[in-house]
C-alpha cells in the first residue's frame, strides 16, 4: 500500500511542486494549454507565479531574476517558445547566475493547438540542455533536477512536456527535503552579459564546452533508465512513450533516456550493441533517431506515417511489428460550440450578416469559425489577426477590401495584438481598416485567467490594468467605439456598416463579460478571504484487494457534464484505496460543449494512462449520444454505464449526474465506501458535499436494484 507521502498529481502540478520544494523565486508565463495549471498550482501551493502579458516577457522576467541569482521558471506551451526565443538564444550564451528553467509543453495531436511542432529540436538548436519526463514522478523529479543542473553549469535548462504528460495523473513522492538555494545576489559581468558581437564570439565557445561536460556527465546520469530483456529486440524512447512501449513490448530491452539532450551516445552505443534490432519510439519527429543514426550507431525509425499524431499502446504495437496499414478512424465526436449565450456569438453573426471578410485569432472566439456560424476565414497565431487583415486590404479591391475586418479577444490583444494596432496606425490601408477587440474580461479558453487588461493578478489581487480604449486613442486612432453587443445590438452594426464604409480606421472594443466568468471570479475571491487554496494531500486509505491486471476505466460525454471532474473522482478513490494510478485526459476546445473523454486505470501496477482502443473493462457514458462513437473502446465482455443506468428524477440536482454514475460503477468494482467518500470530498466544494453523497448513493442503489 502507498504511504501517505504519496500524492495523487498531474504532471503539471508535479512541475509546481518541485518549483515551489526547490526554493523557486518565482515562475512566470502566459497561460495556454497544456500548461496552464503549473502556474496556476504553483500560486495556490504558495509559491510567486505570475502571468506576464507574453510568453517572451515571461521568460525575460525569469531571466532576469536569474540573473540576480534566484532560482527561476518560465512556463509556456509549445508555440509560445516560438515567440519567447529570442530570449532563449541568447540566454544560452549569457548563461545565468542563480538558475532558469524552461518549461515547453507540445501538444501531439493537436488537442488544443494550431501546430503540432516539436520543441525538443529547440534544445538541439539554442544550445540548452533538455530533460523529458515520463510520468509526473519524473515531472517532478526532472524539475528538482533541472533547476539543480542549471545551477551548476549557469545555463538554461528546458523540460519538454506533452499533452499527456501535462494532464494525466499518477502518484508522486516528493523528496523529503526542501532545497535552499543561496540568496539572491547581483554580480556584475558585463562581459558575459551584454551581448554585444565581441562578448558573444567567446561566449558561444563557451557553451559548447559546457554542452560537452554535460554530455559526459549525461553518460552515469541517473535519469537515464536500463531495462534488461530480451536480444531479439531493445527499444530507446523517452517521455509517455516509455510508458507505452512497456505495455506493448514487455519482453524487450529498453533504454528510456530522461535527458535527451546533450545525449549519452556512449551510453546508447553500449545499448546497442548485440541486439538484433534495435529501435527508437518517440512521438513526433525523428529528434532522438537523426541524433543516433549520424552518430553511427545503426538504429530502426518508426514509419512516417506515425509521425503525426499522439501515441498510444496500440500505435507502438503497430510500430513494432511494422504495421503501415491505414489506421482505424476514430468516430467523429461532436464539435465544441460557443457557450449559449455567449456574448462573441452576438459580434460572429454581424459579421455574417454583413458578409465580412474576418481574419480572426486564437481563443475561444475562434469557435466562430465553425458551423452554423462560419464567420472567420483566417486564424494562423496569437495576434495574426491585425497584420493579416492590413495585408488583405492592401492588395484586394477596394469593394472587397472594405470587407475586412480583424478580429482579437482581450487577452490575445494584449498578448502580442498591440504592435498590430500600431502598425495599422503607421501603415494605414487606403481604404482604413476595422480592428473589432473582443473584452469578455478574462482568457476564457484556457480556464478564465487573468491578464493585464483585467486589472487583476494571477491571484486576482487588484493591480494596474490596460485600457483598451485609452491606448487605440493614445495611438491616434480616430474612430474608438465602446459597444455592449447584447445591449447595443442596433448602434453597433450601425457603426460597423459606417466604419466599413469609410476610409478612416475604427477599432471597437466589444465588451461583455464572459458568462463563465464573473461567478469563478468571485468563488476564488471568497475561497482566498476564507484562507483557502489547495495542498498536495495523499493517501492514507486501505485497499480492499489488489487487482492483478490493472482495470480500464473510460468516463465519456460532453463539456460541461463533469466528466473530468467524474474521473478525478474515480482517480482519487482509486488512489486512496491503496493502488497505482494513472489518469489522462485531453481538454481544450472540446470543453465548450464538444465530445471530452477521460481514462482511468488501476491496479497493482500500471504503465501506460491511456486505454487502447477495444480494451476498456468499463465505459461510464453521461450523454446518451456518446456511446456510440465511444462503444468501439469496450472490450467484449465489458461492461457499459450509460444514463439510464441511473434514476435522473431521484437526483438532488441535475449537475450531481456525474457522480451518481460513479455510484452505480462503484457496484463493479472492489474500492471501500470511504474512498469514494474521502475522494468526493476532495474534489467537489463542501457546500456540495452532502448533495453529492445522497447522488452516489442513489446511482449505486439504483444500479444494485436492477
């Protein structure tokens, strides 16, 4: 049985965690999924974090504390390292005083993002040592390290997450004692940190001599894990990867490389040698593969067509035996939507009605985009928005480029949509242009963050706030509009037919506050005046038996239904009856009313987070219209819990829906009554506890009478 000191986390609170146990100084960063919840948790565990108005600015403001000697953390998804390396290049030849850490995480698959880029090649490219967790005790564990190791040799240091990495659970221990690094302190040094040509010649030698050193301290890391089996076939892998391929070649040999660069090449070459075949698993591109390969040392690749896409258990077994047929498609879930009532919803169908042009951006408005509004024809990155509607009227007709319109929410605006606005002031179009700025007051897609045209910090203390309208005047434009979509419906498609019209440029700021918003807003405010926040907790519940293969959970069903909360439940009662535990889920756009599942699984001992398909033992479905498409994830014999197998009308409320079907799952599975009770009281407001017990007592009894 674990003991209490193991804790139940995502990896990216595995992340804060070990920030917060290390002595950080502080973290700052842009939220953006899947890294949202490391700042976030970081802040709620009692550490400094801060969201910066750009992933740029953030990993500046580290920088710049690690300069002073602090230990730092900028944390970002991946595409935000696209708009913070500038800093990062250099960085690697100033190196640092204290310590930096570089927090990226990719998202294969593209659950929530535009690309699927991979940033370990930023690692190969800047010059930065990288490590890669394989589950969130190695997310912690990595992080302990890589703030340990940047310290030693002033360098930055990156720790490359992923999507499920980021979002799954599994049981971490942290190290008992807290790290204290030394004060902060400012030594000057010009000469390695101005950056001027002749400052940077040397400093460039001098990081590939440190890169050197790494590669052969790299050789006896620790993190760097041998698994002896059979000769016939070894496997190098890194990250969740590792995870799959022990569940899908549990025979092989297995080298699982947690810093994955500088590599240990004498290390893999030892690896190698005397296997039959020898091959590299790794999602997305070929990093770890090219690296080996042009050192000499004859290794396999996956086929292309496995380098898009995340990987699972069932993806590896194709790869191992070579499998190149066409992959099962999955059933087509239902799409996200704009929230009813969505005050964007409103601004999309003007757009429509008056058949614009709309060169849109990143957030939960790019939703607009889809059916029945269809009202956004280009959406490429964070702020593209402006630029690429100046672009457009600059080169189309004049009738068609009085169509075009730019579109940006509030956040993305502040984010990198102000040199756009200056830009359109500098370089105006001949026929003006219509900047159209979406204020919901809050970065609702990623979770309802603050940002610096809200007026409110990370932890929502008040703070000195970005006017739009102030600044578009302060620029000089001419036409600044204030509207209420809701309210102001007539005058403001009455303004934009005029805007449009005109020649002159208009920026109108649309301001409604996000339905999803004020109330969150106001929870947090209240559980910060009662002293609240989270802890880490553990364990502490006995087992009731221990299962000899680990039990595949899938919860299915639609944003807003709970079901991740349903399968942090489940997790958590699974955890505290004594078993290993891990937890994926994906969430994004799908939060807003589109398809969202989530997988549990249990037992003695558990390798992979995520269920191949066909080999769920249980499929626990709260929409009716979801079991369909998630059936092909049951095994035959397994077992289906769908709506129906609850009493709805016997409910306290609708929204206790979620755990009254964890209640009638609770009748198949062998997890003490207390677990359940303690893993519900974790997770749901006390307010709702009682509520909450009486639905899981009636879904269990409902399910026990049938």
């Amino acid at each position: 049985m674990f003991s209490e000191s193991l804790h139940l986390l995502s990896g990216n609170e595995a992340v804060a965690l070990a920030a917060r146990d290390s002595g950080l100084s502080i973290g700052a960063g842009y939220p953006g999924t899947p890294s949202t919840e490391i700042l976030e948790y970081l802040h709620e565990i009692g550490g400094n974090a801060e969201w910066a108005p750009n992933e740029k600015v953030a990993l500046e403001v580290a920088l710049g504390a690690a300069f002073g000697g602090g230990w730092a953390m900028a944390a970002m998804k991946h595409v935000g390292l696209n708009v913070a390396a500038d800093v990062l290049f250099t960085a690697a030849y100033s190196g640092v005083s204290g310590a930096l850490l570089v927090v990226s995480a990719d998202d294969p698959g593209m659950a929530s993002s535009q690309n699927e880029q991979d940033n370990r090649r930023y690692a190969l490219a800047a010059g930065v040592p990288m490590f890669e967790p394989s589950d969130s005790q190695e997310a912690y564990d990595f992080t302990r390290a890589a703030l340990e190791l940047s310290a030693r040799w002033r360098l930055p240091v990156l720790l490359r997450m992923t999507t499920r990495i980021c979002h799954s659970k599994t049981p971490v221990r942290p190290r008992p004692e807290p790290a204290k690094p030394p004060p902060a302190r400012f030594e000057r040094n010009i000469r390695g940190r101005v950056m001027i040509p002749a400052h940077a010649r040397p400093a460039h030698r001098q990081l590939r001599k440190k890169l050197a050193e790494i590669a052969a301290w790299n050789e006896t890391c620790q993190w760097n894990q041998t698994i002896e089996g059979g000769r016939s076939l070894g496997i190098i892998t890194s990250g969740v990867s590792f995870a799959h391929v022990r569940e899908a070649a549990p025979n092989a040999s297995v080298l699982k490389l947690g810093v994955t660069y500088p590599l240990p090449m004498e290390k893999i070459r030892r690896f190698a040698a005397g296997l039959q075949r020898c091959l590299v698993v790794e999602e997305n591109d070929p990093f770890l593969f090219e690296q080996i390969r042009s050192s000499g040392v004859n290794v396999e690749q996956k086929p292309e067509m496995y380098r898009f896409g995340e990987f699972d258990v069932e993806r590896v077994r194709r790869i191992i035996v070579g499998d190149v047929s066409e992959e099962p498609v999955p059933p087509r879930g239902k799409p996200p939507a704009l929230c009813v009532g969505c005050p964007h919803r409103v601004t999309f169908e003007l757009f429509k009605k008056l058949d614009c042009i709309v060169s849109g951006d990143i957030g939960c408005y790019t939703l607009g985009a889809l059916p029945p509004l269809e009202a956004m024809d280009a959406q490429i990155c964070m702020g593209a928005s402006v630029g690429m509607g100046l672009g457009l009227r600059h080169v189309l007709p004049e009738d068609e480029a009085r169509r075009v319109v730019s579109v940006i929410g509030d956040g993305t605006f502040v984010h990198s949509g102000i040199t756009g606005l200056v830009e359109m002031v500098y370089n105006p179009p001949k026929t003006g242009h219509v900047l159209v700025i979406l204020d919901n007051g809050t970065t609702a897609m990623t979770g309802l963050q603050e940002h610096p045209g809200t007026g409110r910090t990370l932890g929502h203390q008040p703070t000195g706030k970005v006017v739009f309208e102030d600044l578009a005047r302060s620029l000089g434009v001419p036409n600044v509009f204030v509207v209420d979509p809701t309210k102001e419906a007539e005058q403001f498609e009455q303004n934009l037919r005029d805007a449009l019209a005109g020649n002159e440029l208009s920026v109108f700021i649309v301001r409604r506050p996000c339905i999803l918003a004020a109330g969150k807003i106001k929870q947090r405010e209240k559980e910060q005046e009662e002293g609240g926040g989270r802890r880490a907790e553990g364990g502490g519940l006995a087992a009731s038996a221990a299962s000899t293969k680990p039990i595949s959970v899938v919860i299915a069903g639609l944003g807003g239904q709970g079901v991740l909360k349903a399968s942090d439940v489940l997790a958590d009662a699974a955890f505290l009856a004594g078993y290993d535990v891990k937890k994926s889920e994906i969430h994004g756009m799908s939060q807003r009313g589109g398809s969202v599942a989530s997988d549990v699984r249990f037992g003695r001992r558990v390798h992979s987070p995520m269920i191949p398909s066909g080999e769920a033992d249980f499929l626990v479905v709260l929409a009716e219209d979801q079991v369909d498409n998630n059936r092909p994830r049951l095994r035959e014999g397994g077992v289906l819990i769908a709506p129906e197998s609850i009493d709805a009308d016997a409910l306290p409320n609708r929204r206790s829906a979620n755990v009254a079907i964890l209640g009638a799952l609770s009748r198949h599975i062998e997890i003490d009554p207390a677990a359940w009770r303690e893993a519900i009281r974790k997770n749901l407001k006390p307010k709702l506890h009682e509520d909450n017990f009486r639905a899981f007592q009636i879904g269990r009894d409902w399910c026990g009478s049938i």
